[in-house]
C-alpha cells in the first residue's frame, strides 16, 4: 500500500492503526511457474494472490496471533451510515464462529474443476459429502435446476464483508482443508476464491446455529442497504461513480432528480438455499 494511502486512512480514523507487511503473497510455487496465464480473464497474480493468502496464511499471520476476530471489508465496500450497535460483542455473546452478510452465487469460470478437488480431499479423508444439512443443500440439483447431481451448486457465502473467528480458521482441520486445495494450483490456475474455501468448509464442520447474519449498514459496488438498525433510510447516491448515503425515506430525492435508489438487497440469492430444507 502506497505511503499516501497510508496516510490517508491513518488521517480518517481517530483510532489506532496497526499495517501489516505481507512479503511473499505473491509468491508462485516453482512447479508451476510456465504454466500460468499472466491475465486470467482480467484476474491479475496480485488477485489470486490475495485469495489463496485470505483462503489460509491470513488466519496464521504473526501479527494475528495477538486477536480473537477479524473483521475484513473490501476495498470498494463502505458503511453508508453509522453502525449502531457492535457486532463483535454480539458474536462473542453468541458463540458465533463466523458472520456473514449475503449470499450469492460465483461464476463457473471462476471455480474451474474447485469441487473436484473437493471431493477428492473429502473421499481420502472419508467424509460423507452430504453429511451435513448445508452440504446437502450445496449439493442438491433440485435447488437451482442447472447443476448435476451431487455437484456443488456454486452457491456461497460472500466474503466482501465477513468477521471470522480465527481460532476456527487457525485449526489443523481447516489449515489441512487449505493446504489440500493449495497443493493442486487451483488459486494460481483457475482462480478459485477465498469465499469457496470457506463455505465448503463452514458447511462441512460448523452447524447453522454457529453462523452468524449480520445486517449491518452496507454498500458495495452497485448494491448497498442501511441494515435493520435504520429500517426508514434508504441508500441513495447522486451518481453511479458517487458512494451510497442512507437517509430518511421522505428525505431521499425523487428519481426524477438523477439520484439512485438502492433496492436494499445486496445478494443475488436468498440465503434459505443454503438454510432452507432438510
């Protein structure tokens, strides 16, 4: 990160702020050096770099060591308004492992040959692929009707804003997870996602009583809502290129001003996919 972004956020926050340097996130293992698409379909190394290092090395930084949780929010996602009550002290209360904020659906390109890999781990382990409620949702072709049978309908849990419990995340059976599908190239070959390994994961080894549904004010690329603490505001912006503003229903400018109004969804598919059924 640039000195001036640095100081831009250091200058934002009356808080204390700590900036970690991750060295070798980028680092291509030698066995597959020649064999890696520079530009995969617009993902850069930097890219999947980032989502092999938040898939596992994240949880076992150094400088994670000294915290319970963390908090991640990507770089493009905001809150619109204030955030009223603290959702760390709501998931410690509540023994939650994991909080998430939408559902959606990754592309296919996206998770080229990711279940197969899967699915091998699971079979050398022997571990029954529907053997939980969340894993028989992900896996059920019924769902989504576009899927074959018994494969992962590519349904999952968005990370752009996640709090995960690190001590979960820190586990030699999560980290073995990990270390597997790294094993294979996947992240630097096809880009598989961070948000993936963590659902599979999640459905694998965590009951839904352990999740976690925050519904905090967000806002992210085209989508953002004000959460249930500020069920009168709406998200609005004055243009596609300005960021989202909650305010009151009778305050929000008429369409006819050129401002854009939210819908207040920010998945594309209804958690009860994951949740829903038996």
């Amino acid at each position: 990160m640039a000195a001036a972004s640095r100081q831009r956020i250091l200058e934002a926050s009356p808080n204390r702020i700590w900036f970690a340097m991750v060295e070798d996130y980028t680092a291509v293992p030698a066995y597959l050096q020649g064999r890696l698409e520079l530009d995969l379909g617009g993902y850069a190394l930097g890219y999947r770099g980032m989502c092999k290092f938040r898939s596992g090395p994240m949880f076992t930084q150094p400088v994670m060591r000294h915290f319970d949780y963390a908090w991640t929010l990507d770089t493009d996602g905001y809150f619109p308004t204030d955030i009223m009550t603290d959702p760390f002290e709501r998931m410690h209360s509540g023994g939650f492992v994991y909080a998430y904020s939408h559902v959606s659906r990754d592309q296919a390109s996206a998770v080229q040959h990711f279940w197969e890999f899967c699915r091998l781990y699971l079979e050398s382990k022997g571990i029954d692929p529907k053997g939980t409620k969340m894993m028989r949702r992900l896996t059920d072709a019924l769902l989504l009707r576009d899927t074959y049978w018994h494969e992962w309908n590519r349904v999952l849990f968005m990370n752009d804003i996640e709090i995960t419990r690190l001590d979960w995340f820190r586990s030699d059976r999560y980290q073995d997870f990990f270390k597997f599908l790294d094993s294979v190239g996947g992240f630097w070959l096809y880009r598989w996602g961070d948000h993936a390994v963590r659902t599979i994961a999640i459905a694998l080894w965590l009951d839904p009583s352990q999740l976690m549904s925050m519904h905090v004010p967000y806002g992210h690329q085209n989508t953002c809502r004000c959460g249930e603490e500020h069920p009168d505001e709406v998200c609005v912006r004055s243009s596609p290129e300005s960021w989202w503003q909650c305010m009151h229903r009778s305050l929000a400018p008429a369409r006819a001003s050129g401002a854009e109004e939210a819908s207040g969804d920010v998945g594309t598919v209804h958690e009860s996919v994951i949740f829903g059924g038996d």
